[in-house]
C-alpha cells in the first residue's frame, strides 16, 4: 500500500509564482520560480500558474494548492477583489480556470492566509490563536481562531492594511477607499510620506532607510509613523481577538531596528492588562511557508474539480 501521493503548491505574487511538489511530510520534493505576467490579465496569469505546476508535478501529483494575491473566496474559488498589482485579476475564477488547464482538484486562498496557516500549524496545541500581518508592498494579514484561519464573508478576512487608520486620514488606499492602514505603513506608502515631506521623489523603501541612518529627520519620521501606525492598529486587535501570538511578516520589518521598536513600542501602549505582556514576534517559519500553505490547502479547504467545473468536491 502506497502512502500519500504529493501535491502542488504555487504563490502567485505580482512579480513572481513559486512552484513546488510537497510531499506528505512537508518536504519539497521539486521546486521552480517564474516571473508573474502580472500586466497580461488574468488569462496569462491562469496559463503561468499551470505551467509552473506542470514543471514541477510529475505523474504523481493529485492535487494543487493555490496562495494568491488579492481577497479569494475559498468556496466559490474566486478572487473577489483585488488590487491593480495584477491587471483585471478581480473577478477571475482562480480554481475554475487552473482545474481546466492541469487537470487537477484545485484549492485556493489568500497568499498570507495560506503563510500564516503555516505559521499557526507551528503553535503547541490544536487550539492556537494568533493575528498574522505581512507587511511590503502592501498590508495583508491573517486571523486564526481556536486553531482555524478565518475566512470571512467572500474571503475578506484578516485583510488588515483596510482598516483605518488616524495616521493615514485622506491617503488614498490601493483599494478605493481613503485612510486605510495600508495608505500609510506598507512600504512604498513610507516612502510617498517622505517624499510629501521633502518635495522629493518617490525612491525605494531601502533607501528612505539608508537615508534614516544616517540621521535624515524626514526619513526617520517616515519610518517610525508607518511602524506606530501598524503597532497601534495591531495592539487594538490584540485587545479585540485576545490572541496569544501576534506576527509580523514581511520585508518592511526587516529595514532595522527603528521599524521595529517603534512598532512595539506603538502596540504596548494599547494592550489592556490582561495581555500586558504580549508582543509583537517575526515568524517562526522561513521563505517557504505561503508555498507549504498553499499545499495543506488541499487537506483543508474545497477541492475543485475540473470534472465538475466550478463546484467543490
């Protein structure tokens, strides 16, 4: 008797899909890495995805798991809404259009759900709780209940850059509205604040933090509101969710220890008593873990078979 045969995990961001075989245990039997044609449209994104997973299926796959960009709603396999990182993505039926070219159940979620699905299968015990956010070029995030990740209504869950945000009044949110979070904390959004403030333009996060070492105010300024921001809207949800970890992922926290004391610092200030001692933790789980997500999806969430186009299995 043979044991369980591998699946497919892919994430798909807007500047690249990672692909890999995983097998029963966790381990990555077969991996490859293809830039995403994110300004195609969604037809050429669905073409990558199955072609990445065809380079690294083999014979043996029997599913695929699917961690995107944008909101996904798990059940229906759609992308909901979804930002202009990926051209006319809002609305794509993501699980629909990958069954048919690979031939394969397929599952999908949001690729930070998916990451801190991973994140929550490290916690002790079946009964973990935990608020996951990943910041870089945008703000997502994750929200996980007596050992669950939640969904939410369309798949709108744990999207935490949409909250707003006092920091971020009359910014304009990638998603329509104004005065999100993700308006003033993610990392072009620090950026574009120092570059209000100076007259200058736009340039990459890297260097606004360079610029901060050296002791530039406005850099510095920028830095510490975007990290405050964050650390105030976590520590609220921190008193909302009562979770006993709270995560933060992502490349903005790793500029330097500004960031990240400013973000703790932010948080504490707005815990109740009774979590006085929580704080804000990097993830346990390294560079892989929206592509092993994306693989346990499979074991976790509606499969949808190409047989039976559209329908959970």
């Amino acid at each position: 008797m043979t044991g369980p045969r591998p699946v497919v995990g892919l994430d798909l961001g807007g500047t690249k899909i990672d692909a890999a075989l995983v097998a029963d245990d966790g381990s990555l039997l077969a991996r490859r890495s293809v830039p995403t044609p994110a300004s195609e449209g969604p037809e050429a994104v669905l073409d990558a995805l199955a072609a990445a997973a065809d380079a690294v299926s083999g014979p043996d796959a029997v599913a695929v798991g699917v961690a995107a960009a944008g909101v996904i709603d798990p059940v229906s396999g759609t992308v909901t809404s979804a930002t202009d990182t990926l051209r006319g993505w809002a609305g794509t039926a993501l699980a629909e259009g990958l069954a048919a070219r690979t031939g394969l159940p397929v599952a999908c979620d949001n690729d930070v759900r998916a990451a801190a699905a991973t994140e929550l299968a490290s916690l002790d015990g079946p009964d973990g709780s935990m608020v996951y956010v990943a910041v870089g070029t945008g703000v997502g995030g994750a929200v996980a209940a007596a050992g669950r990740i939640l969904n939410g209504t369309a798949g709108i869950a744990g999207h935490l850059g949409h909250v707003p945000s006092p920091e971020a009044a009359g910014l304009p949110c990638t998603c329509g509205a104004t005065g999100h979070l993700e308006a003033i904390a993610a990392g072009p959004a620090i950026a574009a604040h120092y570059a209000r403030t100076t007259g200058t333009a736009t340039g990459p996060l890297q260097r606004i933090a360079a610029y901060a070492s050296h002791g530039d105010p406005h850099a510095l300024s920028a830095i510490v509101l975007g990290a405050q921001a964050l650390g105030r809207v976590l520590g609220g949800l921190a008193n909302a969710l009562g979770p006993e970890r709270v995560v933060v992922a992502g490349g903005v926290p790793r500029i330097g220890t500004l960031y990240w004391d400013a973000l703790c610092e932010a948080f504490t200030d707005q815990l109740m008593p009774p979590i006085g001692e929580l704080r804000p933790q990097p993830p346990r789980v390294g560079h892989d873990a929206a592509v092993l997500g994306a693989a346990a999806l499979t074991r976790t969430l509606p499969l949808h078979n190409p047989r039976t186009t559209g329908a959970p299995r």
